[in-house]
C-alpha cells in the first residue's frame, strides 16, 4: 500500500510563493519517479514537473524557470517551490509517484494566486 500526503497549499498574491511537499509511505522502491500535476476548473490534469530518482528533472514552458522540484530520497518525500505566482498557476496539485507500471496520487492540495 503507498500513500502520497501532500502539503503547503494556500492562497497567495501574485508574484509571492509557495511551497508544496509531497511523503510517500508505504512500499516505496528506491528506483521511481515522482511529480506535480495541477488540475483547474474545467481544464485537463496537466504536468508540471517530475523528478526521478536520479535527480533528473522536467518542466513545461508554462513553469520553467520560476519552479524548482526537489527530493529527499531517504525521506521519500518531493517539494515544488514556486516562485513568481500567476493567477493561472490557481489549481489544484496533485503529487505523482510511479514505480515501474503502477501509478499513485496524492489528495491534492489547492494553491490559489489572487489579489
């Protein structure tokens, strides 16, 4: 059994920051990949950025440059800094963990940015 607790959601002005973590439990193999995915309103479940367990990392254009994604293997646990916050980073996040053919999901935590 694996759970995904997400934390670090809130509301924030735009331009501020926020930072998101991620503990994965459970049967958890060193070999993986973890990431965030956000999800607005009437809108598709999209990336936005993964690491694997090397420490290599993706991000769309949309995030590139204003969020960093981070691990702690021996915690099993990500983070997402995000830095720079638009209005149309509002959604909610979900963390992502893959291991070989299996993938799991986090709550989700919602991140706001409003004036």
């Amino acid at each position: 059994q694996v759970q995904l607790v997400e934390s670090g959601g809130g509301l924030v002005q735009p331009g501020g920051s926020l930072r998101l973590s991620c503990a994965a439990s459970g049967s958890i193999f060193s070999i993986n990949v973890m990431g965030w995915y956000r999800q607005a309103p009437g809108k598709q479940r999209e990336l936005v950025a993964r690491i694997n367990s090397g420490g290599e990392t993706t991000y769309p254009d949309s995030v590139k440059g204003r969020f960093t994604i981070s691990r702690e293997n021996a915690k099993n646990t990500i983070y997402l800094q995000m830095n720079s916050l638009k209005p149309e980073d509002t959604a909610v996040y979900y963390c992502n963990l893959v291991i070989g053919f299996r993938g799991y999901w986090g709550q989700g935590t919602q991140v706001t940015v409003s004036s």
